[in-house]
C-alpha cells in the first residue's frame, strides 16, 4: 500500500510556529527578520491569525531593482503578494508541491478552518518526498532480498 503524505506530518514535524508580519510594518523590519530567522518569506497578517498575503526576499529584490532605494521606506502593503495561495493540513504533499511549482511560489500558509496554522515552503515538501522515496526504496530492497 502506498503511503500518502500530507502536510499535517510535515508539521508535525517541523513545528507550526509561523513569522507573521503586520502590512502596515516598514519593509526595512521585513528585511532585517528574514535575515535574522534565516527565512525566504513572511505571511502578512493584521491578528497572526488571518491570511493577507505573503512579502518574500523576492518581492523587496525585485521592488528594489523597480524602485530603488526607496523602496525600503516603504510598507509591507506596499510590496506583498495578495493573492497568497494556501494549502491545508489534509492536503497531500505532491499536490501541494505542484502548487507551489503552477504558482512559482516557494512558501505556502497553511490554513485550518479559516486561521493560519503553519507554513510549508519547497524545502520542507521535497525533503519530505524524498524521505518517502527512500522510505518505498527500502521497502522495495527488503521485498526483494526476502524472495530470493
């Protein structure tokens, strides 16, 4: 029987603390906590709770390379992705990833009747594929040798 990865493992995991940033905050603090916590993107959220969007190393690069310099005295509203897609924790890792890969987003919020409750980036779905991979490989190996 094939096993099914879903997100709620990965979390499970990986934990479900999730750096949430306010859209009226200044995008020069969004810079600085990616740099900090060593991460690609935010959600933007008012309450922590609700999903506005996402602001990435990606946005403020491509603003900065738009704009210049004064793209950093601006607000994360400003810059952030809207229409943030969101995944849930029964969907199923491979979906997800190809989500991520039909969007050319590398973050997803997951979302659980209505409020954010972690968040999944390529990283985390690929290592986790791949610990499935090896997983069946195994699997498959141990089936062989015990027939012969």
């Amino acid at each position: 029987a094939e096993t099914v990865m879903k997100v709620e493992e990965i979390l499970r995991a990986k934990g479900k603390k999730v750096l949430t940033v306010q859209p009226n905050a200044p995008i020069i603090l969004v810079i600085h906590r990616l740099k900090m916590e060593d991460i690609g993107a935010m959600v933007v959220s008012q309450d922590g709770e609700h999903v506005l969007g996402m602001i990435s190393e990606r946005d403020v690069v491509r603003a900065l390379v738009d704009r210049g310099a004064s793209v950093l005295d601006l607000r994360v509203g400003h810059l952030m992705s809207r229409s943030a897609a969101t995944c849930g924790l029964q969907d199923k890792v491979q979906d997800v990833m190809a989500q991520m890969t039909r969007r050319r987003v590398r973050h997803l919020p997951v979302v659980d009747q209505g409020r954010l409750c972690g968040i999944l980036s390529i990283g985390d779905a690929v290592k986790s594929r791949l610990d499935e991979l090896q997983l069946e490989a195994n699997v498959l190996r141990d089936a062989y040798i015990a027939c012969r």
